[in-house]
C-alpha cells in the first residue's frame, strides 16, 4: 500500500473519533466544574 492510501485509510477510520474525543474533554471537564461547585456551594455563591 502506498503512503498517501494509508494516510486516506487512517483519516477515514479516526474521523468519526474526532468528535467523540471533543465530547471527551468538554464532558470531563464540565464534570470536574459541577462537583467542585458542589463541594463548595457557599464558596461558588459568595465569588
């Protein structure tokens, strides 16, 4: 197989992860915000 059909191939088969890996990292962090305002309400209320 030749290099510019291997890079097609690999592009192809992570596209569709690309997104996924985005949703990852918003999820994560978004998660991490929501218990660190639950641990501390007064302090979230009060800044």
């Amino acid at each position: 197989m030749r290099f510019p059909e291997l890079m097609f191939l690999g592009a192809v088969l992570l596209w569709p992860l690309v997104p996924l890996y985005l949703l990852c990292i918003v999820w994560q962090t978004d998660f991490k915000l929501v218990a660190r305002s639950k641990q501390r309400p007064t302090e979230g209320a009060r800044s």
